[in-house]
C-alpha cells in the first residue's frame, strides 16, 4: 500500500513538473504575454524631456509600470522592489530598464519625477504623455485601468490603478505581466530566463 502511494506521488509530480515546462523550456512565474497582439510600443517623454520609445531600450529587459507619485503603497512598494531585482540580478542589472508611467500628469511633473525616481535607482525613468487624450490612448493599448478619487480638497485627490509590470525582452517584445506583489525573487528568475533566451 505505502509503494502504491509512493508511486502515485511520484506520478503526480513528474505531471505536475511536465505541465509547468511544456516541451523543456522552464516556465515563467509571471503570466506569459508571449505573442501578445497589444503594448507593443509607445512614444513618451521621459522626466528629462527626451521623447522616448521601446526601440531606445534594445537590448535590455525593460520593466513598466503605471503609477502616480503620490501613491501610498502600491507605487513605492513596486519600484522598490524593482531597485531590489535590479540588485540581485547583479552585473545582469545593467540590462535591466525600470520605466515608470504616470497616470497623474497635473501633479507628476518631469521634477517631481525624476526626484522620485532618484529615491530608486538613477538609471529608472518616469514617462509621461502629452496630453489626458494620449494618456487615455497609452492606458486603453496596456489594458491599464485608472481613475481619478477626490479627496476633501482639489489637490488631495488618488488615482486607483491597475498594479502590475509589464516585462519587455531584450528585443523588444512584451513577454510577461507581472502581478503586484509577486516579489522580487520571482521576478529576477523570469529576467533570468528571458536573458538566456538566443
């Protein structure tokens, strides 16, 4: 009886294990965006007025997210959990791109964030857009949902937002979507996994 089940755990793992990497390659932690038909690029200014686009960042893991500055958790709690990966990932970091797009252009200034930024890593950049029509545009082709939640006077407003990362490879190519809270650890293996990739 104890061979039986020990055989049938066994079993169970070695399908457990075939479903997690289907044909040998290693499975992701973060959702698998491979192939995705939306997000494929934008055209930003970037916190020092350089207008920006995926192709600027070729050859590197780009990571993005959309926040605001004055976000109390979510915002902070992602960027500095990307500084954290950009870390672990060691000389590999240096291939890493963190981007981080305002959904709160009337407060998100290019100073304020590049002040923010600098509270995470100095190579991260803040993106915005030129207008709330091509903010609209950038959110609805990312699936990114934000709204506007006033406060008790006009300036003391938040912005409830979608809160995960998408992950660009090193050809440009959207890969994955990372989910908030997911941790660092997980996400430097995905990067790891996307950096081996011929």
């Amino acid at each position: 009886m104890l061979k039986r089940s020990l055989l049938l755990s066994v079993a169970a793992g070695a399908l457990l294990l075939a479903a997690c990497s289907e044909g040998g390659k290693p499975s992701f932690s973060a959702i698998d965006l491979t192939g995705a038909d939306y997000a494929k690029d934008f055209a930003l200014t970037d916190h020092n007025g350089q207008a920006r686009t995926l192709k600027d960042f070729q050859g590197k893991i780009v990571v993005m997210f959309f926040g605001y500055t004055q976000c109390p958790d979510v915002c902070p709690t992602s960027m500095t959990e990307l500084a954290a990966v950009k870390k672990l990932l060691g000389p590999d970091g240096e291939k890493l791109q963190g981007l981080f797009v305002t959904i709160d252009p009337a407060r998100d200034t290019p100073e304020v964030m590049k002040s923010y930024m600098a509270n995470f890593d100095p190579s991260f950049l803040a993106l915005y857009a030129g207008s709330a029509e091509k903010l609209a545009a950038v959110a609805k082709d990312y699936k990114v949902y934000y709204k506007k939640v006033d406060g008790k006077t006009p300036g003391s407003y938040t912005m409830d937002h979608s809160a995960g990362m998408y992950v660009y490879d090193t050809q440009g190519r959207l890969r994955l979507y990372s989910r908030y809270g997911s941790g660092a650890d997980a996400l430097v293996s995905d990067i790891k996994l996307l950096l081996q990739e011929k």
